[in-house]
C-alpha cells in the first residue's frame, strides 16, 4: 500500500537532505596537531585509568574493539599500547565553528545534534547546479582543505536515512540515497541501523521475529502498537520510508545539568551531600544562570551511578532551583542503593519552555 512515494506525498517537491558527520572528531584534531599520533591507536578523554571514560578513538583504536564511552581501564586492556591524550574542547569547539560557517556557505537550513554532525536541508539551494550530491561533496571538499579534517556524508529524501546513509561510506566518503531508490534501500536494512533502536528494543524486535525494515512493513500495524508502542508506529513509518521530520533550524534547549565521576567510590547520604552542596549546586546554579537568567524551570532531579554501572534518576516537579528539595531526593533515590557503592553522582533540572517563560516575563 505504501511505497517510497510516501515521503513526498504531503511536500510539493522532493526534498534533499544531507547528514553530515565528521570522522572520529576529536581524534582526528589531535592526529591533524600532532602528526606523530598517525597510525596509532588513539583515544581522547579518559585521563585516569580506573575512572576516566573515552570520548572517542580513531579507527586504529576501533580495530581492538574500543569504542566511545568505554571506561579507560577497559580500553587498555584492549589494547595495552593504546595512546590515550586529553581532550581539548576549545580547540574542538573552534574546528567545529569553522564547520558550521562552511556549511552555512550552501544553505542556512542546518540542525546541528553535536559538535561533529548535523542536517542540512539544501532542497531550495542553488549552490552547484541545485546538486545534493555535489553539495555534499563540495562541503567535505572545503572542510579538508580549510581544516585537513575528512567528513562523511549522507544525502537522502528524508531524515532518517540520510543519518543512515552517511554510516554507509565511512570514513571519508558519501552515500546517495535517490527518491526512486529509497524503498529499495530501506527494506534491506537492518533493525539496529535506524537511530533510536537500543540494545533491549532491538533484543525484544529480534524476539518477535523482526530483524530488517522489510518485516516490519509486512507486518500488522496493530499489533506493532500493541507490542512496541511510539516505537512501532515510528518504525513502521520509517519502514516505509516515511520520515515528515523537517530540519529544525533552532533547537531549544530542555535542561541542564552537571556530574562527578569519583576517583574512589563514595557510599554514604553524608559524603553525597558534602558533594551536592559544595560542588554540584553551585556549579548547576552558574550555568542555570547562562542558559536562563530567570532560572526558569519545571523540574530538578538526582542522576547516580553504582559500582555495578547501573544508572538510575528521580526527578521532582518544583518551579525554583533550592539546595534544599535536593536533600529528600538524594533520600528517596538512596533507598535503591542496596548496598552498591556509588562512582556518580549528578544534579539536574529541566527548563521551563521557552515560550512559556517569554509569556511570565512579558505578564
């Protein structure tokens, strides 16, 4: 019933979106700065063995299984002569602007999600014949002369798939999916290659007998919201190569938050407060105020993490930031502890919507 038809069935024109994502980014600063890094293997973060955590490693790290996020301690054991550098966010911040001023050559439709990728909605760009495809490559041309970093790319009628295809040709190249193309392509992927498809979802998928797009979209709709919910609605439409999501130009922030990772672990209410209340809370207090000088908020919530790697939050609704209301959460969340140390501690709150406030401010 649908078909690859169905992601210009409510748009006068096709649209062109492209995925653009740069190669182990911060690696690849520190390799571009320091030739004699070349051709080792390579992560950033993770300054300190047992309790540092990797932001990420360059493709001779990935080769012995090391991964973004990995517990430094781990990584080593990978791979013992593994060059671990600290980071420099400054210097990735800048790289980052420069990126951000390239892109902007071409369209001033861009989404940034981090520091090292973004969308781009270039359907009304004259740039390079109106070409998705020779944009794209225009964009990674200029980000390698100007910066010597590489960038790969994904151009696609929709969202989702561009994010899918700029994995397709990693590193330093691109993947073209053409509108005629996209239901072909989409069928054969597999389940875990669409962004928002965790370990556990894709675990219960692979249970039920999903394992590609192509048995999704033959399945029953119904029963996919019986069994899965938001997600199953989301990934029948996508099986579809359905994906309305538009390139949001200005993303509104939702909250703010700050953590400790401990060089020893802590295990007591005491030893937690003496961190919420000397180092957290001002800390969470100074940057409420940069992101919202009316320290408009909704929520504030309590983040740990065990010895076992087990996360867990509470959240309590409340309109102000007070030290105070943390002490019954640090309380309530405490009673999951069951005798675990803890190796983080993290405050939180969530912002007030933006136009909400606008509207207190303006009564």
């Amino acid at each position: 019933m649908y078909s690859s038809l169905c992601v210009v069935m409510s748009d006068e024109k096709v649209r062109k979106i492209i995925h653009v994502d740069m190669d182990c980014f911060y690696a690849a600063v520190e390799m571009r700065d320091n030739p004699s890094y070349r051709g080792r293997p390579l992560a950033v973060g993770g300054h300190e063995k047992q309790r540092g955590v990797l932001s990420t490693c360059n493709y001779e790290a990935r080769k012995f299984g090391i991964r973004s996020a990995m517990p430094t301690g781990q990584a080593l054991k990978l791979c013992p002569h593994l060059l671990v550098v600290p980071g420099r966010m400054q210097v990735y911040k800048q790289a980052s602007q420069h990126i951000r001023e390239i892109f902007s050559r071409y369209t001033t439709l861009i989404e940034p999600l981090s520091l090292d990728e973004a969308f781009l909605d270039v359907t009304d760009s004259e740039q390079c014949q109106g070409s998705a495809t020779l944009i794209a490559e225009a964009i990674r041309r200029d980000i390698f002369n100007e910066l010597q970093l590489t960038a790969s790319a994904g151009v696609a009628p929709v969202k989702f798939l561009a994010k899918v295809a700029s994995d397709m040709n990693k590193p330093n190249g691109q993947y073209v999916i053409p509108p005629e193309k996209v239901q072909q392509v989409v069928d054969k992927l597999p389940l875990e290659k669409i962004p928002g498809v965790g370990k556990v979802s894709l675990e219960k998928l692979h249970q039920a007998g999903f394992y590609l797009c192509e048995d999704v979209k033959n399945s029953d709709y119904r029963e996919l919201l019986l069994r899965f919910g938001r997600l199953g609605a989301s990934l029948w439409k996508k099986s579809h190569g359905i994906d309305r999501r538009e390139v949001v130009v200005e993303r509104e922030r939702k909250s703010v938050g700050v953590e400790r990772t401990f060089s020893e672990n802590i295990s007591t209410y005491d030893e937690c407060w003496q961190v919420i209340e000397h180092k957290l809370f001002p800390e969470l207090e100074t940057r409420l105020l940069k992101v919202s000088p009316e320290k408009a908020i909704i929520k504030q919530g309590i983040k740990l993490k065990f010895a076992d790697f087990q996360l867990t939050t509470i959240e309590h609704i409340h309109p102000e930031l007070e030290l105070d209301y943390f002490k019954d959460l640090l309380r309530d969340i405490l009673k999951r502890q069951q005798g675990r140390e803890i190796r983080l501690l993290g405050l939180n709150v969530m912002l007030k919507p933006e136009e909400q406030t606008k509207q207190l401010s303006f009564f």
